[in-house]
C-alpha cells in the first residue's frame, strides 16, 4: 500500500524498547503506524539480575522469560511486531550474517522513522554498540550496489531515545513528544518487566519530568500543551521542511 506507514524500534535488549519508547510506539500504532521493534538481544547475561537469584535458574530459563516479557509489553503496547534476533549481550555482537538479516528487515519494513539508543554510553556498550549497528544498516538499505534490484531504504530519521543516566551520555533531547493519551499502554508494558521491577517508578518519573520539558517547550504558562507524560529523543539528521 502506497500510504503504508511504518517505523522500526532496533533495542539492544528486550526490555530497553519498553522503558525508553514505548510511548511513541503505543502513540503511532494509534496513529495507523505499524510499528516493528527488533530485540538484537535478551539482556539475558546483563539486565536480567532478579531472574538470576532465583533457585535453579539457567541461561535458557532467563531467556525465555525475558522473551515472555518484552511479548507481553509489546502486546500492551500494539506492536505490530516483535522479532528476537538472540545475538547474547554482555558484550552484544553482531556478525556478518546477522548485519544482513537486519538490512533485509530495514529494506522490508521501510520505515519512516527510526528509533534506537543514545550514541555513547560508558555504562552499557552494548546501547552505543546497538546505535552503531543502527545506523550501518540504515546506510547499507539506502546502498543500490546491496542486493540490486531490492526497494532501497529512503531517508528515515534516525531518533536516539533516552538513556538511563543522561548526564553521562552526551545525549541531548531536541524533541519532546507528549504520551499522556497511552500512558495507560506505556505503564502496562513497564509492568510486565517483573527481571527489572526496580526501574518502574524511574521510568514512571522520566515521563513526568519531561512532561514538564514538553509543557515548557510548546508555550508554558502562555498556551503549552498540557501533558502530563512526554518522551524525549535526539534527531541525528537534518530534517528537510518547506516552512518552519
């Protein structure tokens, strides 16, 4: 279909697309988007530290519950869909074969836009790492020598959702976006990552902050929006508008 909208979340782990955008996911799915959120890895090693207290855990147990979890986030959520690319984290690598399967993705899904983490994170690798691999891709679905023949990619913006410790990352939001009317979604999804039930209120608490953010930043006091929760991204291109 020639007005087919789509976008394409690529998450290092599979919770990171929750905690970080699930708002702009469950908000466009609304908006007739069809969302497709791509989890490179499980965070079964590195983000799953509750699951790995409990009696007679093993690495496949983890993983599948970290599977049922982002499942049922992205149900809350209306994601279109969800593909578990299983590549281990801690360190996350990609090969040569799973770079190629992503572009084939890229290439099928078209999106619109794009979503994935900050470009620098000391505490993580594996986001900055995920960011990296986001961007190869996009640029290898844009090549006409890869695959000829094959729809090549546009040029979707690439937006860098928010990381967890903000002030170290270098990572500066230049868009705000109010998911006041699916925070119900949002919240339901944060819920379903029991491995990580210590970053429900932190998240919870992000979204109220950049709230504000986005109250100041569409007119405050003197006619702002207002929204009482909000996600914030950083625009890596330059956007192409005949007006501002």
């Amino acid at each position: 279909m020639q007005d087919r909208k789509t976008a394409l979340v690529i998450s290092a782990h599979a919770a990171d697309f929750v905690w970080r955008c699930g708002g702009a996911i469950a908000l466009h799915q609304e908006l007739g988007y069809e969302v497709t959120v791509v989890c490179l890895s499980y965070g079964e090693r590195g983000e799953s530290a509750r699951l790995w207290k409990e009696p007679g855990m093993s690495l496949d147990k983890v993983k599948t519950a970290r599977r049922c979890e982002a499942e049922s986030a992205a149900e809350a959520l209306n994601v279109h869909d969800i593909q578990f690319m299983d590549l281990g984290d801690y360190p996350l690598h990609v090969d040569a074969e799973a770079r190629n399967k992503l572009v084939d993705t890229v290439r099928n899904v078209q999106p619109d836009f794009m979503l994935s983490h900050s470009k620098y994170d000391p505490y993580n690798t594996d986001h900055m790492y995920a960011t990296q691999i986001a961007m190869e891709v996009r640029m290898i679905a844009q090549a006409w020598g890869h695959k000829p023949g094959d729809k090549v990619l546009g040029a979707p913006q690439l937006y860098l959702f928010e990381p967890h410790q903000t002030e170290q990352m270098g990572w500066v939001p230049n868009v705000f976006l109010d998911i006041t009317e699916v925070w119900d979604n949002k919240r339901a999804a944060i819920e379903c990552m029991e491995g990580q039930h210590h970053l429900w209120a932190y998240y919870t608490n992000v979204a109220e902050n950049r709230a504000n953010h986005f109250r100041r930043n569409s007119g405050g006091q003197a006619g702002g929006r207002p929204a009482k929760y909000a996600e914030g991204f950083q625009a890596v291109y330059p956007r192409c508008v005949d007006r501002l």
